[in-house]
C-alpha cells in the first residue's frame, strides 16, 4: 500500500513498525554464516495470480524454488502433502496398490481429495488408508497447531494441505512459484526506496497517533489491538521458534520436515536450501505452537464463529471513520497466504484511489 501511494499516487507515506524491522512475518535476515533466515517461519512465493506475480516482480527477481517437504512417520519420511508416492512409501506394497487403484478410480488422475472426505468415504477400503494417514500425518499435528481438538479446527485449514491424486512432489500446485532472489527483507526495501515514504520502526500507533496528521490511515495491525479491545480479545494462535545453528553441512534432506507425532514440536526448517546457500554449518529452526498470550506474536486468525462475530462487531466500528482502513492477515483477521494479502492491498489501493 506504501509503495503504491507513493510510486503511483505521488503522496506522502510514513510507515511505521512496532518491531524493529520492516516486513512483518516475511522479514529475513543473513546470520553469520551467510545464510538468509525466514526469522518467523517458513514462507515460499506461490500464486496463481500473473497480476500479483507480475507485480512483486518490479521488486525483485525470483529463484525457480518449488517448495517441497517431508514428514515423519513410523515409516520413517514420506512425502508431504500426501501424493501417490506417499502411499507407497507409507503402506505395505499391496495395500498401496489396492488404495491407489480405488483412489484413481473414485476421483480423478490429477485432482484432490480432502482426507476428512475420504474418512467418509463409502469404500471401506478407502476409509481404512484415511484413518492410517489421519493418525499418521493429520491428527496430532492439528491439535498440536491450534491447540484444540480436530472437530473445533475450521475443514478448511486442514483442507489446505489435501491428498493429490498425482506422482509430483510439491507442497503447492500454482502457477507461479519462487523465492526472491535477495530474500524478502531486499525486495520490500526496494518497494519502500521512495523518498515520499518515511519508515519510522519501534513504533507503536497508540504512542504516536496524538502526534501525527493524517488524510488517511491503513492499519494492518489486529483490528482489536487498534480499538483498544473495548469489545474483548480476537484470539490467535502463536508459534516458538527455536533456531540453532549447527556444526554440520546439513539437518535433514529438505527445507522442511513436519513431525506430526513429536509431542510438542510441528515443523523444523532448514533455511540454507532455501536459497540455495553455502556453508559448513546450518540454521535450523525447530517451530512450536502456542496460544497468543499478548507478549509473543500474531501468527494465525483462529476461524471460528465467536471470534468471526467479534471481529465483525470491531469491523462495524470502523465504519464511523471514513478514512481509516484494515487489511492483512490481522487487519481482517483471514488466514490469507501471501498472495493474497498482497492481492487484497492492491485491490484496496484501487478502491480508495480511483
Ligand atoms: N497439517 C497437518 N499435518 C501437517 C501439515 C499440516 O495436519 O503435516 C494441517 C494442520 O491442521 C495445519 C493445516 O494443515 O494447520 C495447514 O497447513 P499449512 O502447511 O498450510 O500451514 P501453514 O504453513 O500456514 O502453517
């Protein structure tokens, strides 16, 4: 939104950051082995979008990296999102046979099916292989995440990672995949490289807003946060990261390896392959859930009827202030991958620039 107020509008812009650095969730940053670290966890570029691809692309180059990962299983590392490959690394050969051919005959080669659907499937068989990859891959993991049973967890956020009917080793299908070639922390400088934009970080809206004149206000920090949860608290879940360096060449055969069934840890990254960087050591950080408490930070909007309502009520607060607006993953509270945060800035900016 900076960039475009002051690349295309030619007005003035002063952003500011409550942390002491731009970027928010992407921000990255060269340790001292020279290896880039996502500081808030793992982000890969994916979208099928070419006009939000296009975009990003005046600020930066892309790698060709396809992310892809791996998750632990009392079969040692199998693919993941499940695939066809999944199954034969997970099941003893026939089983993987016989539930592949039932799978490839119910839907079709190429397509993708959630396993909360095939745990109801009619097929026994097919219900028998969703169970082991439920327990395996799904179950453990989701509570772990959102720190709540299965059944409270919004199908859709599990729905994300669904079983592909295919042979081809990638977390995400779109289009358009990559990493910025500098990192993230490079392309966002050069969006903000305008002298019209100020960037003041350690800066905290409730300590400036008595201080500052303004014809309009974006805010992208949670909405409740910003009416001074005068209606209550919008939940969120929160994420640990412990990050290690460590005197080996590499941890584990990819960027990403899920533990589903480790009692407390999710994921663990290891940043070098990210953009393909040389070192003798690795950094690696191991990922934690836990409850947003206040002190640590917003990572996930927790999409639930409760806590959609309350957001609605602070939403209709915001309609009094014509030249106030909300948007990003806590401005509308929605779990929106990068693209589309970067798609709901542009079409805001449109709106309100017309
Ligand atoms: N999930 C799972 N097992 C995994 C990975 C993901 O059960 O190994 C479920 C979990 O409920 C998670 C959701 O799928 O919250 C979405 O996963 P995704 O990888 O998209 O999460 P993100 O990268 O946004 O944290």
């Amino acid at each position: 939104m900076a960039e475009r107020i002051a690349n295309v509008s030619g007005q003035k812009v002063l952003l500011i950051d409550r942390r002491p650095h731009i970027g928010g969730n992407v921000y990255d940053y060269k340790d001292k082995n020279g290896i880039t670290v996502q500081k808030y966890g793992i982000h890969a570029f994916h979208t099928d979008s070419k006009e939000i691809w296009d975009y990003l692309s005046l600020f930066t180059e892309w790698t060709d990296y396809h992310h892809q990962a791996l998750a632990e299983t009392s079969h040692g590392l199998v693919n993941f999102p499940v695939n066809l490959n999944t199954i034969d690394e997970l099941f003893e050969s026939d089983f993987a046979k016989d539930f592949s051919e039932r799978l490839l005959n119910k839907f079709h080669e190429g397509g993708k099916i959630s396993v909360a659907d095939l745990q109801n499937d009619e097929d026994e068989v097919l219900r028998r292989g969703a169970e082991i990859l439920y327990e395996e891959l799904f179950k453990n993991y989701t509570m772990k995440q959102w720190g709540m049973s299965v059944d409270e967890v919004d199908p859709s956020v599990i729905a994300r990672v669904p079983i592909y009917l295919n042979r081809q080793n990638r977390y995400f299908t779109d289009k358009y995949q990559g990493l910025p070639k500098e990192g993230y922390t490079a392309m966002l400088n050069k969006m903000l490289d305008n002298p019209l934009i100020e960037v003041r970080l350690n800066t905290d809206w409730n300590d400036i807003k008595d201080k500052v004149r303004y014809d309009k206000l974006f805010f992208t920090g949670s909405i409740d946060a910003f009416f001074n949860y005068k209606y209550g608290r919008l939940p969120y879940r929160s994420l640990r990261f412990d990050i290690q360096t460590l005197p080996q060449e590499h941890y584990q055969p990819m960027a990403q390896v899920n533990h589903p069934n480790h009692p407390t840890m999710t994921r663990s990254i290891e940043h070098k392959y990210l953009l393909d960087e040389k070192s003798r050591n690795t950094t690696v950080s191991f990922e934690y859930p836990e409850a947003f408490n206040g002190k640590n930070e917003r990572y996930y909007p927790i999409s639930q009827k409760e806590n959609i309502d309350l957001y609605t009520q602070y939403l209709n607060e915001a309609k009094k202030y014509p030249n106030i607006w909300f948007f990003g993953r806590l401005g509308d509270y929605k779990y929106y991958n990068m693209d589309q945060a970067v798609g709901r800035a542009l079409e805001l900016y449109s709106e309100v620039f017309k």
